[in-house]
C-alpha cells in the first residue's frame, strides 16, 4: 500500500481545524486521511510550524520551498512522488493521486469496493470518504 505524506502550511493545530472558524476543506480533508488509515494505508501528516526537521530532511519539500518562497504548501506526497501541491483536494482525487503514485488499479478498485459497500448502507452515493463518517475528532501524524 502506498505511503502519503502530506506537508502542511503553518497552523495551530496538526489538522487545521481547531480555533473559532474551523475551514471545512481542512475538515474533509483530515477526515479522508483518516479514512486512508482505516483503510490500512500509512499517512504521516507534518505541520511547518510543529515538525521543521520534516520538511528540511526532505529534498523536495526544500526544493518546492525555496522555489515558491514559501507558498507551495500543502504538498502531497505518495510514495516519494509529488502528486499535489498548493492546495487540499477532496475524496474524489484520492483515486487519481494513489493511481499517479503507481498503486495499482486492482488495489484502488479494491478501497472503492470497501467504501461503495459503506455508502450503500449510508444512502450516501459520493465516493468521498469524508461524506462516509462523522467529522474527525481527534488529530493523527
């Protein structure tokens, strides 16, 4: 299974979603992290301001750093590959991204399988995982 690191921007909190105005991008996206988790994937999540050591012993993370002067964060990256950067995407683009980092499409049918049969018995149709459980509650690394 593919290993996601995600390299946030500077926040108060490991999942952005503390304090009194909460960004609901930030919810759905610490939701789908965990969801990838349950899943069995492995994620590590660093913030800039909490966990500097990360994003200096990682050569891209420096180079996306020094190049856009600070402004390339979010960076996501799957299995040593950069696949999204500058920007929180949603449940949907989990396919593409484990798919752009080479997991192969049996496994990534597979994570949709297991979520299709939760939504099933949820009403819900959106693959979203975020769409499939209660916000998240508690922040993971």
């Amino acid at each position: 299974m593919p290993r996601i690191e995600v390299f946030d921007p500077p926040m108060c909190c490991s999942t952005g979603v503390c304090g009194p105005n909460p960004q609901d991008h930030l919810a759905r996206f610490s939701a789908d992290l965990k969801w990838l988790v349950d899943q069995g994937l492995e994620v590590r999540r660093y913030n800039l301001l909490h966990d500097p050591d990360a994003f200096m012993a990682n050569p891209q993370i420096k180079q996306i750093i020094a190049e856009m002067s600070g402004d390339g964060l979010p960076v996501v990256i799957v299995d040593g590959r950069v696949v999204s950067q500058q920007e929180y995407l949603h449940g949907n683009d989990w396919p593409n991204w484990l798919g752009s980092a080479g997991m192969p499409q049996q496994a990534i049918s597979g994570l949709l399988s297991r979520n299709h049969h939760r939504s099933s018995t949820s009403g819900s149709r959106n693959w979203s995982p975020s769409a499939q459980r209660s916000p998240l509650t508690a922040s993971h690394a």
